[in-house]
C-alpha cells in the first residue's frame, strides 16, 4: 500500500494535478462524533482549515497534509 501511495503522489506531480493551500470547511453533526450523547439534529460543529497538499485519484481525494 506504501508503494502505490508514493507511486500515486509521483504521478500527480508529474501530470501537474497536486493541489495546495486549499481552504476548506464541514458540518458535522455532534453525534458523528461524539455518539449519541448529543440529541439536537439541527446543530453543525463547524471544522475549518487550510489543505496544504491533496489531489483526486479515481473517485476520491487523496490527502497528503492538513492543518
């Protein structure tokens, strides 16, 4: 698994699809996280950052780095 992740991440550089300082922000719900200690559904915990490095392979992003 190691070796097709540095493999992936090669490639993406060299096809110029790395993708970097990318700024993000989710909802989730409190019980996606801290189970059902938390009943209000109508509630978002708010998460934000910045992507430092990342890059989509087939149907998903690979994520290299994030604060």
């Amino acid at each position: 698994m190691i070796g097709r992740r540095k493999k992936s991440t090669l490639t993406a550089e060299m096809e110029t699809v790395l993708k970097k300082e990318q700024a993000f922000v989710l909802g989730i719900k409190p019980q996606d996280i801290f189970g059902d200690e938390f009943s209000s559904e109508d509630e978002n915990i708010l998460v934000h950052g910045i992507i430092d490095c990342f890059f989509y392979e087939d149907d998903h992003i690979v994520l290299i780095d994030y604060k």
